[in-house]
C-alpha cells in the first residue's frame, strides 16, 4: 500500500523506502528492495512524493517522530523502463 495515497497495488508498481538511523533519521529509496528492517512503499510519482511529505507519511510509516524525507529520485518522471535502466545503473 502506498503511504501516500494508501491505494493498493501490486508491489512492482511502488517503490519500496527504508530508513537510515540518524538525527534525524532519513528515508531512502531501496532500489534493489534488499535492504533488512522495516519497509514502506509509495508510488514512483511526484504526487504520491508530494502528498506524503505534505502528511508526514514518512514519519508515520516508519514510526519515528522525525525523519528526512528521500530525495526524489530523478528518474521519477521517466517511463518505468527508462526508470528501471536507470536504477540498476545507479544514476
Ligand atoms: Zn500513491
């Protein structure tokens, strides 16, 4: 589900985040949905990004009082192969 927009949908469409310890802590975007601890997922999209930093989502889904929101990914706006090529060449 995304933290956003809390609409369901297959996990391939959603980016999966998880968070940094820090102070604050800090959300990342987890490319390779590998790293351990806990997950939050949200739609790839500047509304959903938008949306969720404007609720606090971030906060909430990983259960901490502060947290850094994720940088938006550039690749946001591509299309999802374009996206995907770039995700796996790390740019
Ligand atoms: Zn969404």
């Amino acid at each position: 589900m995304c933290i956003a927009c809390r609409r369901r949908g297959p996990q391939s469409a959603l980016l999966r985040l998880t968070v940094q310890r820090g102070d604050p802590p800090q959300a990342v975007v987890d490319v390779r949905r590998r790293l351990p601890g806990r997950g939050a997922w949200i739609h790839p999209t500047v509304e959903c990004w938008q949306a969720a930093r404007k609720k606090n989502a971030f906060a909430r889904a990983f259960r901490v009082a502060r947290i850094e929101p994720p940088e938006i990914p550039r690749w946001i706006h591509h299309s999802t192969e374009e996206r995907v090529h770039q995700m796996e060449t790390n740019q």
